[in-house]
C-alpha cells in the first residue's frame, strides 16, 4: 500500500447514552499511497470537522495536492431515512494528473466546478456546473482542435441524466452545442447536437491518410 504522512485527530462526545453527540476535527498531511500515485497524486492534504448524533452526519472538508487539486465538500449526510444535503466545490482538478492513468494521452488543462447533492442515499440527485478550460489531449493536437474550453450543466434524479447544456469552443472557430436527456437504462434517450467546424481541421486527418 505505501502508505505515507500523518494523521491528528480529536473527537469530544456529549450527549445521552440514546442520543450521543460527536463533534471532531482531523489533518492529514502528505498522505501518501500506493493507489493516489497510480491515480497521479503524489500526496494529499486533508482537512476535516463535523458533528454526528444518531440521524445525521455534519461535515466540512477540504484536499488539497502538490499538483493543483483543490476540492471542498460541506453539508449533511442521512445516518438514518434522511436526505442528502451536500455542496461539492471543485476549484481546480489539472487533468494532466490523469496521465498516470491515460499515459501516451498529454492532457492539460485545468478541470473545475460544483454540483449540489441531494435526495436518499440509495437514490441520490444532482445538480451541477461543470467548466473545463485549455483541454489539450494528443489526439487533439494532432487534429488541430486544441486547446478546446468546455462548459456544462444540468442534472440528474431518477437515474437520468439532464443535460441543460453543453458547449465546447475550440481554434478557428470550432464550436460544438448540445442539450437533452439522457437515461442510466430503458428508453426516453433525447440529445441534440448542433455546431461548426472549420474544413481546415480535417487537413492533418486527410494528409495522414495521403488523402489531402
């Protein structure tokens, strides 16, 4: 596992025998695993505090890493037939970290968003915002089409997913739209696409086929 850093915690516990109280804070600095660098996280920090009784769980917290991931989380989680009510905040996620995953791939770009959940545990729901910026990927360059900025929102509840909108907006007036519904399983998928790509992009594709 390769386990690495430090951990300090501390917990107080008040209440009754039938309804105790918990409120506890926690720090994790430069946690280190094996798993984290095949995932291209060298190390993470980590900071944590909430309260718990017997229905509900309160949380804030926050990760940071060296390679630019950012992410906060804040709200409550059902220790009983509750709902959800969280807020995620993704500031920044570099998608180069992917490359640990995808090598050969030379991803950039910076990844960020928020999204606010929602519903049962066993049935969640979502709203979201979502905005990548300066996407490059060697398929991409290859193509001509990077860097591409993306942005994209909408929902999802019933295990559908509800695209409000998509847009992607690349060189030379590259622009790509779309919008609709789609579902986990079963019928009712909708999406429409509309957009405009310049001819010039397809010349690297064509003269890579001896066809330009």
């Amino acid at each position: 596992m390769k386990l690495g850093g430090t951990v300090d915690a501390d917990a107080k516990i008040g209440g009754t025998r039938q309804r105790p109280e918990i409120r506890f804070t926690m720090q994790g600095r430069r946690i280190a695993a094996a798993a984290l660098a095949q995932a291209g996280l060298r190390t993470l920090d980590v900071h944590a505090e909430g309260s718990s009784s017997t229905s509900r769980l309160n949380l804030t917290a926050a990760v940071t890493s060296p390679e630019g991931l950012n992410a906060a989380v804040s709200g409550a989680v059902p220790l009983d037939r509750g709902d959800l009510a969280l807020a995620v905040t993704l500031k920044a996620f570099p998608l180069a970290v992917l490359d640990a995953a995808l090598p050969g791939q030379a991803l950039g770009g910076s990844l960020s968003g928020s999204a606010k959940i929602a519903g049962k545990l066993a049935d969640p729901a979502a709203m979201f915002d979502l905005k990548a910026s300066g996407v490059t990927a060697a398929p991409l360059v290859a193509a001509g089409a990077a860097p591409l900025d993306v942005t994209a929102a909408g929902s999802f509840a019933n295990k559908v997913l509800t695209l409000s909108s998509a847009k992607v907006r690349g060189p030379q007036g590259l622009t790509l739209s779309a919008s609709g519904r789609v579902p986990l399983s079963g019928d009712g998928l909708a999406v429409s696409v509309s957009g405009e790509a310049p001819l010039s992009l397809a010349n690297r594709l064509l003269a890579d086929r001896g066809a330009q």
